[in-house]
C-alpha cells in the first residue's frame, strides 16, 4: 500500500496501523526524542517567563542560598592563600633583653651559629626596627613622640629545613634557645600559622555545613515551587496521560522547570558574589596597601560562577525530581 | 476487537456498576452503547481505557488480555485507542494544533510527521482553517470537532466516544455521527455511549443497553 494514504489519519483497514508503529525507525524515534526535549526546554523557559513573579522570587531564594556559601569560600580561600605564603618558613624570633650590650649579642650570634640546626640567622637592632615601624603602618608620627626607642633587639633564626613539621624536634630546639641568656622570649611565628590554619580549617567546615543546609533549602523550595506547577496542570496531565503519554513524558516538562530555576538561581549567585567581590576588592587593596601586603581577594573568577549555575541547576533537577516522582504516579485518569 | 467475556465492575464503596457483561465488537464495527444515566456505560468505556480494572470476567482487546496487561504498558495500550469526552477535555493554554498534535507527541513522531498528520485530522473534521486558534475561541460544536480530530489524528483501531453530542443541537449531533460513520467504513471498531435514542434510531447501527450495570442487546430500536 502507498503511504501517502495515511495523510487521511484514518486507516485503510485495521492491519495497516500496525505498520505505521515498525516504519518507525530508531533514528526516526531518536530525532522526535531530541526534538521534544528541545521543544520542552523552550516552553518550560516560556513558561516561567510568564510568571516573571512567582519564578523571580524561587530564583532569588536559589540565589541566595548559594551566594552564601559561595561567599564564604571565597572568604576563606582568600585568607588560604595568605597564610600559604608562609607556608615554608618555620621562622622563630627571638625577643633579647632590652638594652643587651652590642658585645653580648655578637657572641651569642657566634654561639648560635655553631648550632646545627639553625640555617639562618638576622640581627634586627632596636634602631633598625623603628626605622621600619616608621616606613610602615602610618605609626610614623606618633613614634617621633616617643623618648627613647621601646623596642627591644630582635634576632630572626630559620631552623634547617629537616626540623619543619617535627614537633618535638622544634619545641626541642625553642627550649634550647630560651635557655640562652640575653634571650627574654621566643616567638614560634608557626604558632600563628597553625592557629590560623585551624581557624580556616573551621571555616571551610562552616562553608560546608552552611552550603549542605542551604542546598537542602534549595530543594525543599523547588519542590514546592513544582508540586504548586503540578497541581495547577493536573487537567493536562491527565488528558497527556490518557492518550498515552508515559510517566517520563509527563515529568519532562517539570523537571525542565525545575533546572531553570536552579542554573538562573545559579546565575544570579554567581553576579551577586562578583558584585560583592568588586566591591570589596576595592577596600582591601586599599587595605592590603597600607599593611604593605600584595594580598589581594581570590575571585570567585567565571569558572567559578559556572560552578554555582551548573550547582544550582543540579539542585533544581534534583529537586523537581523529587516533587514529580511522588506527585505525578499519582496522578491518573 | 473488543471482546467482554463476563466482566464485572465493583466500586471500594460496594456499588457494582457493571455485572456480568458479555459482548464482541469487530474490527470496522460500529455500536451504540445507552442506557440511563448511572446505568455503568462511563464504567464500561473506562475499562476499556484502562482508567479501571474489572474486579471479574476476561476484558480481551485485539486478543490481548488487558488483566494481564502491566501498568508500564498502559501509556503503550492506550496509542491504539482513540477517546472523544463529553465535555471534550480540550487544552486551552495552547492552539488548535498543538491540541491535536498531543498524542503524536507523545508517542514520539517527528515533527514533520506531525503536521502532516494533524493537518490531515483537522482537514477531516472540517476545521483546517482554525488550526491556529484557541480552542477557546471555538463553538462548542467545533471544540467537539476538535476533540474528534485529537481522537483520530494517531489512526487508532478503536475509537471510544462518551456522550459526543450531549451538549450538541440535532443537526451537528448527526453531523458528528456521520463522522464515526466514516472511520467504521475504513475499518475502526467505533463504540459511542450516549443516551440520545432519537439519534439512534435514525442510524441502521448495532445498540448495546446497559440496565443497572446488565447488558442487553436489541436487534433494533424502537423509536421512544
């Protein structure tokens, strides 16, 4: 038989429409797949856009669950790479006493170089000291008020590299120099880094725990927003149903939904935290120079906003996922 | 086609609406299935779509027990039925087309498929030239057309029909009729529920009765 008969849409006999379902091949099937996820997205888009309301405020809540959190990481990472550039040094400083006599340090210079475990020591004089206290932090002027220099004479000693890490092997090292006479106290400057590495440490955990909570929010509100989508076309779900449409068909277009409003939450974010971070920027260079620091923020950059879009569109699939699969098997004729 | 071989229906709540029915409609047969209203014909079509099971009996569609049929079949069963409602369950959030489009779509055909197939359907009903409308924008006679035009537009072997006229005037009710007509001549097993008996009467065609949920056969119809 032609096919040009079954442009009537009615059959020429009951045999022949099952030849319609075997003519169509699998890459015929594949194309109208292809094409209906497509024609899908579109709507869905259209969709949302036809509620510029409702769907703004479901986006904003994404956004600001992951703006959070994304902020937050990019505080910590900031400060990450401050610290890790002392990383390496294992450097100690040692406080003498104030008004120590120019021939006792020498010879405990010369004592101390004798040690083997030191690589590297620096005489800072009290004189030396303030000249740079003065260049530096704007102290400048009320340091000009003083009488006489309040600081005391510093020696910077670098441990050889073997120590680093080695913890009894350090405290060993700080009990020996203490010990010296002239010495009043010994900084460990590791001390700090180890603080501060315990405090960023606290911080990531924090990002973690506030961006696990806030993406349970996020799925919770897309949800919502989705299970409302389906009960106000619970009539067309069913008349889709009742001329065979499959349960996957009728997710679809909610689980479209629901990647939109996560990846345009997401775009948000990631606009909100550059924003943000412009407007910090600004500051803490300012800030960063007065401190004669090079720090600068650690941006979230635009692999980073990609993250939060894709992020926030996994979030909203998952999210209508779970509001569809409940709500629509109950859904029948 | 459809084969009824003591099929009954009961309710969770008790109410038995179909008892017992036995009954075979062939391939390019057509038959009218009335009764008064309660008398289990929306029951009846339901089974046949799947939107219920017997609680009794065989239901066989083309051979096939439907008792046996899984769930994740139905969507699949049902490409093959064709239903027009009463109140026609038209969707009014998209155009005339994109109604009749909506078993294509769903059974994946391709796009130029599609409106070569829809154009083909709408041309049938008489209504190519609103495929661009809102439904809305119909008359109730039109939007039943239409509903028609969705019920056919995938060629399906059996066309179910629950009270297509029932809001209709005479002469479009007889309208629609002759448009069954039409699709039992190319070999569809049509089966139409309605209670309007003058309509019956004027068609030389098969009349089921459902009296409280029993089925019986009259070889013609008297006039009420």
């Amino acid at each position: 038989m032609s096919r040009h008969k079954h442009d009537t849409a009615v059959p020429q006999s009951s045999r022949r429409s099952g030849a319609v379902e075997s003519r169509r091949n699998l890459g015929s099937l594949l194309r109208a797949y292809f094409h209906n996820h497509q024609k899908i997205a579109a709507e869905s888009f259209a969709r949302i856009v036809a509620e510029p309301l409702q769907s703004v405020m479901t986006m904003l809540v994404v956004a600001i669950a992951l703006s959070l959190p994304a902020m937050l990481y990019v505080g910590v990472s900031s400060l990450q790479q401050l610290s890790g550039s002392w990383d390496s040094s294992a450097q100690m400083t040692l406080f003498l006493q104030k008004g120590a006599k120019d021939q006792a340090i020498k010879s405990l210079i010369t004592r101390l170089e004798s040690n083997d475990e030191l690589a590297e020591i620096q005489y800072i004089s009290p004189v030396q000291a303030l000249d740079a206290l003065q260049d530096s932090g704007g102290f400048g002027g009320a340091l000009t008020l003083l009488d006489e220099n309040p600081l005391p004479p510093v020696l910077l000693v670098v441990p050889i590299a073997d120590i680093e890490g080695d913890v009894p092997r350090v405290e060993l090292l700080v009990r020996t120099l203490s010990s010296q006479p002239l010495v009043d106290e010994v900084q460990l400057d590791m001390k700090w880094l180890q603080r501060m590495q315990q405090i960023l440490d606290i911080g990531r955990q924090i990002t973690l725990l506030l961006g696990g909570a806030l993406s349970l929010g996020v799925l919770l509100v897309v949800g919502n927003t989705i299970r409302l989508a389906i009960e106000n076309r619970r009539d067309e779900i069913l008349v889709v149903k009742l001329v065979g449409g499959t349960n996957s068909f009728v997710r679809r277009p909610f689980l479209y939904i629901g990647l939109w409003y996560g990846a345009c939450g997401g775009v948000i974010a990631g606009l909100g935290v550059l924003l943000a971070q412009f407007w910090l920027g600004a500051t803490v260079l300012r800030l960063a120079a007065l401190y004669q620091s090079d720090f600068t923020l650690k941006g979230l950059g635009f692999d980073g906003v990609l993250v939060l879009v894709a992020l926030g569109g996994a979030l909203g699939l998952v999210g209508a996922a779970l509001a569809v699969g409940r709500h629509i098997a109950q859904l029948e004729p | 086609m459809i084969e009824f071989d003591n099929v009954s229906k009961r309710y969770a709540d008790g109410h038995e609406a179909l008892s017992q029915v036995s009954f075979a409609l062939d391939t390019g047969e057509m038959a009218f299935l009335t009764g008064h209203s309660g008398a289990g014909k929306s029951t009846l079509l339901k089974l046949i779509m799947l939107m219920e099971r017997p609680s009794g009996g065989q239901l066989r569609v083309n051979s096939k027990n439907l008792n046996r049929l899984h769930k994740s079949q139905i969507p699949y069963y049902r490409r093959r039925v064709g239903v027009v409602f009463q109140n026609h369950q038209l969707l009014f959030d998209r155009s005339v087309f994109d109604n009749v489009a909506l078993p294509l779509q769903v059974s994946g055909v391709e796009r130029r498929d599609i409106e070569r197939r829809v154009r083909a359907a709408l041309d049938k009903v008489g209504l190519l030239s609103k495929e661009k409308l809102n439904p809305v924008q119909l008359s109730g006679g039109e939007q039943q057309r239409i509903g028609i035009a969705r019920a056919v537009v995938h060629t399906p072997r059996i066309l179910l029909a629950d009270e297509p006229t029932g809001n209709l005037d005479p002469e479009l009710s007889a309208e629609i009729m002759s448009l069954f007509e039409d699709f039992k001549n190319v070999g569809v097993s049509v089966l139409v529920a309605t209670h309007d008996i003058a309509l019956i009467s004027t068609l030389n065609e098969r009349v089921l009765t459902l009296d409280h949920g029993r089925l019986s056969e009259a070889a013609t119809l008297v006039p009420a």
